[in-house]
C-alpha cells in the first residue's frame, strides 16, 4: 500500500480473528494517502414483512402521502399477477409508462416478467410513435397503458403502420376506459385487452383472459387476490346499491395499514356506523375516491 501510494482500502472488518480495520487505521495514521476504508460485512437475513419501497398515493388530497409496500406483500402482487396473464420466459414487456409507478413496476410489469425470466424492454418517453416502433422492433407481446395513451396508439397506428402483431395483451388502467375505445383495441392491435384499477395502497383488480368479451369491454374486472374485500359506501358508511357510485372501501393482505409518517388526513379508518369482520384480521379500511 505505501508503495502504490494507494488511497483507499476496501475489504471485510476482520478475517480469521485478524482485525483488518485496526491495519488500515495504522496504515493511514502513518501516511497520509490512504483516505478511505470502505469495509463490509456478511448480509443479515431481513425479514419479508419490512418495507421494500414507497409509492405515492394516487388519492385526492392535497396533502401527499407514501404508501409502505413490504417485500412478501409486492412480490405476492407480481407473481400472483404475471400468473393471471400466463407470462413465461418467452414474452416481452414494454414500460411504455413510468418504470416506478405501480401498474408498470408490478402489476405484472416489469418485476412479474422478471420473475419468470421474460424480457422488459423500456423507451425513452411515453410518445406512441417510439412505443409503436419499439412493438415492433423488440416483438413485445405485453404492454400497459393508460386510457389516452391507448386512443393515440389506435389513432396513430394506421398512419405508422408499425408491425404490432406480437402483442396478445394490452392493460389499459389509471382511469375510467370509454367502450368505444375498449372495443377498437382487439380489431386494431390484434390481441387480447386487459382493463385494470390499481392503487398504491395495495388494491388491484383486474378482468380475466378467460373473461366475457362484456365483462372486459365494461368492468375493471376483480380483486387479484381472494382475500380482497371491496366496499362501496355512501357518506354515512352505508353500503350502496350495484350501479351507485359512492367511496370506495378496500382491505386484504397487500392493503397497507396505514400511511409512512401520516397524519390524521392520511390514518384510515372504517366509516362511521361500520365494524370490521373478522376475516380482516385487524387491518383497516383504505379510502379512495373514484
């Protein structure tokens, strides 16, 4: 070290009983080049129930909020979600949405094609004339978009006349899908459509491959998971009737309980005049407006 003058060390604190950190420290008391000791230990065993990320709620208050996503919860969602779309180390996905937001990370996404070895492929910007091309060139077989990003893909592809006949699946999410729009996404693309409603907070739902051409032409079909309950009340908690709008009350196993840092704003809680069945197994209502 002294001969190449060297200005940094790098390596375990100790090895075999020799304190390695001690040397360095002499080293550097000695001469002034060495500068920085960078050590480093054997990784401790975390545990899946501690928090992987954060995401920024998609909720209408003024005041934002970070959604906590633990390990098992978020790789529950994506495996459990490139199942539903039968995705395999043959297919090919397109962020053509941010790669941090949820519906591209992990709904299947970008995490759910890795899990099973497939290819993600991502573009420069959101444009539909890049994301047309990069269909064509990658062969991608899956993408998601969000309802006006898929009306300029359908409005520009008879100009562009880009090769899009890899894809099978399209997700369309983010916000509401007009049936005009919904219905030209088979002929145009050639491949199946997906609607989906998905929230930081943990909710998604999503229709079927196997699904009604009805049902998927007009619903965001339903939970991913079988422990999801859904609720759709009015201001006094009430339940309302199928058809009604009102708030919207979600809770199961990939629901956050509660808000990073939250204030009384944020802390969810069950509406007034409501109690909490005991298949919740104490986790609380998440509140969102749509």
């Amino acid at each position: 070290m002294r001969v190449g003058q060297a200005v940094g060390y790098v390596g375990p604190a100790a090895h075999r009983g020799f304190d390695l950190t001690g040397m360095a420290a002499d080293i550097a008391a000695q001469d002034p080049f060495l500068r920085r000791v960078f050590t480093f230990e054997a990784p401790g065993r975390s545990s899946a129930d501690q928090v992987a990320f954060f995401l920024p709620s998609g909720g209408t208050t003024a005041e934002p909020a970070l959604a906590p996503r633990t390990h098992n919860d978020y790789a529950y969602q994506a495996r459990a979600a490139a199942e539903l779309v039968s995705l395999t180390a043959n297919d090919v996905y397109l962020a053509a949405l941010p790669a941090g937001s949820d519906f591209a990370f992990g709904c299947p996404g970008i995490l759910g094609t890795l899990s099973v070895g497939g290819t993600v492929v991502l573009v420069e910007g959101p444009g539909a004339d890049g994301c047309l091309a990069a269909v064509e060139r990658e062969r991608v077989t899956i993408t998601s978009l969000e309802p006006a990003a898929a009306r300029l893909w359908l409005d520009l592809l008879p100009r562009v006349r880009a090769d899009v006949s890899s894809l099978r699946l399209v997700q369309i999410g983010g916000g509401p899908l007009d049936r005009a729009t919904a219905e030209r996404v088979g002929p145009a693309l050639g491949c199946r459509l997906q609607q989906v409603l998905g929230t930081a907070e943990g909710l998604l739902t999503l229709t079927r491959p196997a699904d009604p051409d009805e049902t998927v032409l007009t619903t965001q079909g339903r939970p991913l998971s079988p422990g999801d309950e859904i609720r759709v009340v009015d201001a006094d908690g009430v339940d309302v009737p199928e058809g009604e709008p009102g708030r919207l009350l979600a809770r199961g196993p990939r629901t956050l309980r509660g808000y990073y840092r939250a204030t009384a704003t944020h802390a969810p809680s069950p509406p007034t005049g409501t109690s909490a069945p005991a298949s919740s197994r104490g986790a609380p209502w998440t509140a969102d407006w749509w």
